[in-house]
C-alpha cells in the first residue's frame, strides 16, 4: 500500500509505517481546526485588551478630573479658612486699636489734667513773689 500524502514531513520520512499516515491525515483536520480557534482566541483577546486599554484610560480620565475637583475644592476650604482667620485677626486687630486709642485718649486728658495743675502751680508760685 502506498502512503497517502499528508501536509506534515514525518509521513514522509523513511521507516514512517504505512497505517500512520492515515492517522496524520486525520489529524489535520484537527490540526486546522486548532488553527481556526487559536486565531479566533487571538482576536477575541486583541479585542478584549483593546476595550480594557479603552476602559482604563477612560478611568485614567475620570480619576484626573475627580482629582482636579477635589485639588479645587481643597484649594477653596483653604482660601475660605484663610478668609475666615483673617477676618477674625482684623476683628482683633480692629477691637485692640480702638481699645488703644480710648486709653490713648484717656491717659492724653490725664496727662493734661497733670500738666495744667503744674503750670497753675508754677504760675501761683511765680505770683506769690
């Protein structure tokens, strides 16, 4: 019996007996079925990676702008405590300066009560001789 031709070299090398090749044949059928599904298993996966490289850079995107709102919501509490800080400073500010210049005040008519009675005093003295 002459062997059949099949798509592989083994089946063709010396020694190769007659009822392999038929065997071989049968596996090519099988051979170009795994062909089928491994390139059918390598789009199904160029397309999965293709959607998840979609995916994560839309959640690239998402976190970039979640983060950029939260970096301007922190930045506005900063600023509005900052406001509130100054604000209380120049209430301090304001109340100590108006305290100061009632006792400025206060200390200017003491002061000028004090002086007064000296130069009375002087003038009484001066009068007196």
């Amino acid at each position: 019996m002459e062997p059949a031709r099949s798509a592989y070299l083994w089946d063709h090398r010396p020694g190769v007996p007659t009822e392999l090749v038929a065997v071989f044949d049968a596996l090519d059928g099988v051979i170009a079925e795994c062909r089928e599904i491994r390139a059918s298993a390598e789009q199904t996966a160029a397309e999965l990676i293709e959607g998840a490289q979609r995916e994560a850079a839309g959640l690239v995107a998402s976190a970039a702008a979640r983060g950029a709102a939260e970096r301007a919501e922190a930045a506005a509490a900063i600023t509005a405590g900052g406001d509130a800080v100054a604000e209380r400073t120049r209430t301090t500010a304001t109340a100590e300066a108006e305290m100061l210049t009632r006792r400025g005040l206060q200390r200017m008519d003491e002061l000028v009560a004090l002086i007064l009675d000296r130069v009375r005093a002087d003038a009484g003295r001066a009068g007196a001789m």
